[in-house]
C-alpha cells in the first residue's frame, strides 16, 4: 500500500508517520504545504490512500485536487470541528480529529480496507466540503432522550443530563437528580445528537455537560479530573490527547 501525509505541521507528520509505522503501513513521504504537494503530484504516481490535513500553510489542501486530479482514498486529518465534519463523513473515507487517537486511526484503516475489499469507490465533492467549512450548516440537537422506566416511558431534557457514559457495553444518562437511565445508543452514535457547545467526550468513556462542571483539579500525565455537581461514581478523567481541546471548549 502506498500512503502519503500532507500535514502542515512537521511534528504532527512525524508522529502520524510513527504511528502508521505501528500498524505495519510505511508513509515514506511528507508534505506540508499545497505548492509542494501539487508539485509532488504532477510528477509522482498517485498513491493508493492520503492523510490530508485541511489547513496547510499556504492555504486549504482542497486547492491540491483544483490543481491536480486525483483519484486516491481520502482520509482527513484535522483540527476543524468534528460536529460540522460529519455532514460530509461518508463522502470520505473517514476522518482523524486532532490530535489523532491510535485506536481511531486503526479503525479509519480498517474502513479503507474494507472498503478496498468491497470496491466501493469513493466520490469526493471538494467544493461542496469546503463551503460546509466555511458556512457550517445549521443543526438540531437532541432537546430531550425517552428512557424506558419499567413498563413506562420518561423524558429527560437535555439540560438535566450531567454526564452521559459507557459502562459493560451500555450507554447511560446521568442526570442531576441523581438517576441512571439506560439509552438504546452508543457514545459514538451521540455524537451528532449532542449540543457541541454543551457536550464534551473527554475520553472514550464520557461526555460531561459543561453547566454540571463542579471542579477541576490537575491530575497525573499533564490530564485533568472533573467533578460533576452530583456524579461520584467513577472517576471522570480527560484524556492527555483531549486536554487541549478541552480547554478550548471551556472558554
């Protein structure tokens, strides 16, 4: 399998290049910017699979495929929201959110194995992708979840959920007033349910809500622990590759 990297930072290239190391996959080349892979692409076979950062330095990587046709997988690297990605995600092969997780990036090459397997080929619509980035579609989010409670049925809003969890291959809402109710769904899937700006996944664990935040206190390996309002069950940790967006997302 050939694979190629543009990625606009040198050490996020490397490391990405590391990592597919890990997995049996050598990318022999980096680039960094659109000048110097539509350059490399003009005189180069096109490799079978691309990780493609959005942003280079000297513009978005899209003016790449307006300059050159190419005709390999796709697989984005990114630090763009991921809630506005998912409107084109099945277009591609898949995404990476910044910074990249190994399991994820295992799971992206697995797809486009699997893909590969199929033949099913992929069409990507480049200009539709970059208008989507730049005017992010309107959305509705989930306002409320129906649980099951007995032979019952009960809403919960939203704005009550604390914190929403995986536990023994079941997803759970935890509310303030201090009850668990099993959802038929798994933390992946809510990803496009959740209100961003509320919600954070702050590991492959959690979301939290960002109004049931009580503390935060430095933990070990740069992490930090949250304490909820009323959840004290387990402890809710973000993850070291989470920090910084997490950070962000707070302010």
């Amino acid at each position: 399998m050939k694979v190629l990297i543009i990625e606009d930072e040198k050490p996020s290239a490397r490391r990405l290049q590391r990592m597919l190391k890990k997995i049996n996959i050598e990318a022999d080349t980096l680039l960094h910017s659109v000048e110097e892979s539509i350059e490399w692409c003009e005189h180069n076979a096109h490799p079978d699979l691309i990780f493609l950062d959005i942003q280079l330095s000297d513009g978005l990587s899209f003016e790449i495929f307006e300059a050159v046709s190419i005709t390999s997988a796709i697989i984005f690297t990114t630090a763009y929201d991921e809630y506005a990605l998912k409107a084109f995600k099945l277009n591609s092969i898949d995404y990476l959110l910044k910074p990249i997780d190994e399991e994820e990036l295992e799971a992206a090459v697995r797809k486009y194995k699997s893909r590969l397997e199929s033949q099913q080929h992929v069409t990507l619509d480049f200009n539709d992708i970059k208008q989507l980035l730049v005017n992010p579609i309107e959305r509705e989010y989930k306002k409320r979840f129906s649980v099951k409670v007995g032979q019952h049925l009960k809403l919960i809003q939203s704005d009550e959920i604390e914190c929403v969890y995986s536990e023994n291959k079941g997803t759970y809402l935890y509310t303030s007033q201090g009850r668990n109710y099993l959802i038929d769904a798994t933390l992946d899937e809510l990803e496009t349910e959740l209100e961003p700006h509320m919600f954070f996944r702050i590991n492959r664990k959690f979301y939290v809500n960002i109004n049931a935040i009580k503390d935060m206190v430095s933990y070990t390996n740069s992490r930090i622990e949250i304490k909820l309002n009323t959840y004290k069950d387990y402890e809710i940790i973000v993850a070291r590759e989470r920090v910084k967006e997490f950070k962000n997302w707070l302010e």
